[in-house]
C-alpha cells in the first residue's frame, strides 16, 4: 500500500510553500493557496514515523463535501479540488484562533474535569458530569495557534483583550460556528453519527471573514456511533467511535504520550493498514458513499502535479 508522505512541487506561480503536520499548502501568486493532504498522521503535536494509504484523500474529499455543504451558512476558501488529495482555494489571512465547538464532555475536555478542573476557556462546567455526557448545549472553546508545540486554550475575553480577534469578528465567528456544528451535527444524525466536537479556522479577505482549512473531517472532528450511545453512557462503557482518538489511545496504551522520555512505538504495516481501514470506514459512513481507491494507482505525485498544474492553467 502506498502512502504519500512529502512532497516537494514547484507550480507556476509558487510564491512559497508551508510544510504542516500534515498538509503542504502552496502559495500560488499570494492569491491561492494549494493545499495537499498527505498521508502523515499526527497526535500530541508529533507526526509519526509511518504514512496512512488513503489517508489524505479521505480528509480532503470529506473536508470539500462539508465545504459544499455549509456554503450557504458562511464564504468559504474553497475554489475546487483538481485532485482527490488537494484542495485548491483563496489564500486568506488565518487568525491565529482555533474555534473548537463540544456537544459533548469527552477526549482533553473529560481528562481536564478529572483532574477537577471546572472551567475551560472561560466557560464554567456543570458539577457532577460524567464521561461522554452531553453537556446543556455546545460549548465553545478556543486555542491560540502556535507555530510549534501545542495549541494553547484561551478565554474569549483574552482573545479581545490581547487584540488577537476584534470583537466584531470573533462575535461572527462565534456564531458561524455555532450554524457550522449545527449542520455538521444534522448531516452526521443522518448517517446514524453523532458530531460530537471538532473546531474550525476563518480567515479573512478584503474584509470579509472566510471559513478555511478543512472541516468535519476525523482529523479535526470527533464522531461517535449513535446506535447504542445512550446505552453505553448509562453503563459507563467506551463509546464507539469514528476519528482520530483510537489512533491517541492507541499510543496512550503503548505509554507514548509526547512527554520527555517517551519512545514512539514501532508502527507495523499491518496497523497502518487498520488504521487506512478506520479512516475509509468514517469516510463511508459519512458520506453515505463508497470509497474511490483507484485514485492511488501509479505515481501519486506526478498525478498530483500534474492535475494541480492542468487546473492552474485552465484559469489563466
């Protein structure tokens, strides 16, 4: 199985090129940018040694369906995707905020009410919850973006008070994302999901906030199986689920947790493949579509470039 996990193009137009965790984004002329979802996988902040076949291209396709599909709630970065790993978009001025949205206290939210913390960026939590338990309605809590290491959890009232969002964009923000989940959360309940949380990016351009990056994809969501939610909640037993979490537990188990001192554990084919497997599951479930693996067939970095280019062409 082949995982595409660098890459290195040199498009018409290539202003500069930002190497993420797990995309290469492209700028083309400082007008677009062409952002490539590779097969890297990450989790506590570090990308591991083994790529995931099939990988990018279940978050793209995911993340331009979703994109689609919320468009008429807020403007969007996405122009089309030439190729079924790359999106191609306008290039925005990212805020330096993740907007992160919970329907549910679970994953870093339930570890920090263990340890008894009650307030998380600045929204106060109900006594006596429990894991997996729905929280009244959806909370919003943001990070700050670092350039390396981790996101850092923060207040709305910092975000205004230290100049990092004005308030006018943050309070439309803050609604897009309330409207976003929404429609994540009915799309999801159709395929017999739950969009438990996940957390979105906005840019801005002449002025106007745009949602960019992907969305709702398992690498930036969490969904939980809806049949037998309420039943496993009462018992106090692991929800099943679709996202990235079973690859941190996973990791967790193997006593690897990105601390000092922690050894990356060895990562087989055979577990790469079960997690390709995972990924192509929630794609399916999802969607309500069956997966496309014909896409991987041959050089996947030459058909990448040579779509990308083709379209960059068609535009001139």
């Amino acid at each position: 199985m082949k995982a595409l996990t660098q890459t290195d193009f040199h498009f018409d137009g290539q202003k500069s090129v930002y190497h993420g965790k797990v995309r290469d984004v492209y700028n083309i002329n400082d007008d677009l940018m062409v952002m490539v979802a590779t097969d890297r996988i990450s989790a506590f902040d570090v990308v591991l040694p083994k790529g995931i076949p099939y990988k990018g291209q279940v978050l793209n396709q995911i993340a331009a369906k979703f994109l689609d599909a919320t468009s008429d709630i807020c403007p969007n970065w996405k122009l089309a995707t030439p190729d079924p790993m790359v999106t191609v978009g306008l290039k925005c001025e990212g805020f330096r905020v993740e907007m992160i949205i919970r329907s549910i206290l679970t994953g870093s939210a339930w570890r920090a009410y263990k340890e008894g913390e009650r307030e998380l960026c600045g929204v106060k939590l109900p006594e006596g919850m429990r894991e997996n338990q729905r929280f009244p309605e959806p909370i919003i809590t943001p990070t700050t973006k670092a350039d390396e290491g981790h996101d850092m959890n923060i207040s709305r009232e910092e975000i205004i008070k230290q100049g990092i969002v004005s308030a006018e964009d943050y309070a439309l923000m803050e609604d897009y994302t309330r409207k976003l989940f929404k429609r994540g959360q009915e799309i999801a309940a159709q395929r017999g999901l739950i969009l438990v949380d996940t957390k979105y990016e906005f840019g801005k351009r002449d002025g106007k906030v745009y949602l960019i990056d992907e969305i709702h994809t398992p690498d930036s969501s969490r969904y939980f199986y809806a049949d037998g939610y309420e039943e496993k909640f009462e018992k106090g037993e692991p929800q099943k689920q679709l996202s990235k979490e079973f690859v941190r537990q996973w990791l967790i188990e193997h006593d690897f947790m990105n601390r000092p001192g922690d050894v990356m554990p060895e990562i087989t084919d055979e577990y790469a493949e079960s997690v390709s497997n995972r990924y192509i599951e929630l794609y399916e479930h999802i969607t309500g579509e069956k997966f496309d693996k014909t896409a991987e067939e041959g050089d996947i970095a030459a058909r990448i470039e040579r779509n990308v280019s083709n379209y960059l062409a068609s535009r001139k």
